[in-house]
C-alpha cells in the first residue's frame, strides 16, 4: 500500500511508497520499537489511534494523525525517542514517517491523503 496527498490541482504527491500496517494486537503494541530505522518513503499505518509514543525507540520520527475520512488532523515533526503526542480528538489513524518526511512532502492540517494498493 502507498500514501499519497491528493490536492486540488488534480496532481497527487507521494508521502510513502511502501506504508506496513499495524493490523493485530501485536503490531500494534510494538509498533516501530521492535523495527529498524524507517527508509525514505516507508510509513507504518496504527488505525484507531489517537496518540503516540516513541518510548524504547532508538530514532525520531514525523507522525501525521487522520479522521476517518484521511484528513490530516495534527503534524508532529522530529518526535524523539521516549516521548509521547497528546490525545488527537476524532482521530483514527495514525502514520509514522521517516523523520523529515512531511516537510518534503509539504503536509499542512486539512491535506487529504489517500492510500492506494
């Protein structure tokens, strides 16, 4: 699955070529503490999420939170290890980037991302 942002100029800008989804408990209690480092344009996608934490991690990453219709709710940049984001409200979904990754892609609160198989 990949992850783009779909703008109103019609043209879609890639945020994740490859995006892992958290889609049992386990994947989900583990999250990126048990995996190596993201790679450029690699993203790992926890539904029903509405906050993080990068405790155990050895790196920092960007994390951009999701409604239920894939807007962008909240962006935070460079989290580092052993912190955590507050409590999003309506969030769903939650995608772990690469730290960097959504100052290139130019993310803004109210983008709509799409992902696609």
């Amino acid at each position: 699955m990949r992850a783009v942002k779909d703008s109103s100029s019609r043209v879609e800008e890639l945020i994740a070529s490859r995006v892992i989804k958290a889609n049992n408990f386990f994947s989900k209690l583990f999250g990126l503490i048990i995996r190596k480092k993201l790679k450029d344009k690699e993203g790992f996608l926890i539904e029903n999420c509405s906050s993080i934490h990068t405790f155990w991690m050895r790196y920092s990453i960007d994390v951009i939170f999701l409604d239920k219709k894939n807007l962008v709710l909240a962006i935070y940049h460079n989290i580092k290890p052993f912190r955590a984001t507050p409590f999003i409200r309506n969030a769903c979904y939650a995608l772990e980037l690469k730290s960097g990754t959504i100052e290139k892609a130019s993310l803004e609160v109210g983008d709509l991302v799409q992902f696609e198989t």
